[in-house]
C-alpha cells in the first residue's frame, strides 16, 4: 500500500511539474509576441512621422548656406521726394560760403577727368565737397555761309560738358593755395571758372519742358 501512495505522489508531482513548464513556456512565447507587435507599430509610427516631414527637395545638400533668415526684414522703399533747395550757408570772415567750381569744354573725358582731379585734391586738402554733378548738355550749331549766295547750311554741332563740384566752408588762407593748384594743372580746351551759389544755379540743374510748362500755364489762365 505505501509503494501504491508513494507512487501516485511521484506521478502527481510530475504532472505538477509539466503543467508549470508548458505554461511557462507558453507565458514566454506569448510576451515574445506581444514585444514583436509593439515593436513593429513603433516601427512604423516613426517611419510615418519621418516620411511626413520634407527634409530636403532634392538634394541632401539643399537649403545649406542660406543666410536670409539670418538678417533684419528689410523696410519698403520710400519713394524718392522731389529734390529741394538746399538753404545756401553765408560766408564768415575767415571761410567762405558755398561756392561752385565750374569746370566745361567740348571735350568729354577732359571736362570729367579735370573735376575728378578738383574733388580729389579737396579730399586731401580737407576741403568739404557738399555736391558734384554734371549740368545738361548744351548743344551748339555752327551755320556757315556760301561765297555767293545767302542761304546758311550746317557746317558743325558743338557740344559743351559742364560738370559742377560745389565747395563750402573753405578757410580763407587755403583758397589761393587751391586756386594756384587748379590753375596749374588745368588742361588745353577747359575752360575754369569759381562763382558764389545761388538759387539759379540749383535750377539750372535740371532740364526745362516746355511742353509741360505750356500746359500748365494753360491750366491756370
């Protein structure tokens, strides 16, 4: 009787025992599973995010170097106002006032070369140069007569280059320093001249319409 008893102990101990691995080993199957299915949603939750989002348009390289969003907005232009007279400045009794060195000649590249050279020595002179600037082409045709006869024919058409470098505030002491520098260096078919500012001087700067005029004197009569 006790080898029957001991017997079904060891078969029920037994059976205990396989019933505790197999579920175990189901228990570890199972939650290999489960981590599996987890692992491949966040596989594909990551690869939805990065494919969503536009790295680059064509080239990994793109949008390197940009420096746009770096700098300050910049303002809208404002249109340009009408230029104005300027007040004109008095003379002292040891500077000069605002005074214009006209520099003209047939010649283009002279004209522009000698009142470049005029600015440049008030550069270094430390002579203030409030403005320099070209005046109209002025254009002058030359009528010539036949021996006989009175009718007048075209021989030539002059043309004069003005150019304007306007100076202020000069001291007395360096003015003929300067003049005697200018004059010695002035070239062949130039013609130099140094006169005081003034309002007509500021409209002589710009082109006269007559057209223009006309309909405006039209408009107010």
């Amino acid at each position: 009787m006790s080898q029957g008893r001991r017997g079904r102990a060891d078969t029920s101990v037994l059976y205990f025992f396989f019933k505790f691995i197999v579920f175990s080993i189901i228990f570890f199957v199972c939650a290999i599973l489960l981590f599996q299915v987890l692992l491949l949603q966040n596989t594909q939750a990551l690869v939805c995010a990065v494919s969503s989002v536009q790295q680059y348009r064509s080239m990994p390289t793109h949008g390197i170097g940009k420096y746009r969003h770096l700098l300050p907005k910049a303002l809208p232009k404002k249109k340009k106002d009408r230029v104005q007279v300027k007040q004109i400045k008095a003379a002292t009794a040891t500077e000069f006032g605002v005074f214009n060195v006209c520099v003209s000649g047939y010649d283009m590249t002279l004209v522009e070369h000698y009142s470049q050279y005029i600015h440049n020595l008030c550069n270094h002179l430390d002579i203030k140069v409030d403005e320099s600037y070209a005046l109209p082409t002025k254009s002058t045709e030359v009528m010539v007569m036949q021996e006989q006869g009175t009718k007048m024919y075209l021989d030539a058409v002059l043309k004069t280059h003005e150019r304007i470098v306007q100076i202020s505030e000069m001291k007395a002491t360096l003015f003929p320093i300067f003049m005697d520098v200018v004059l010695k260096n002035q070239p062949e078919g130039v013609r130099f001249c140094v006169k005081q500012h003034s309002e007509t001087d500021f409209q002589a700067r710009f082109k006269t319409r007559p057209e223009l005029e006309g309909l405006l004197a039209k408009i107010n009569n």
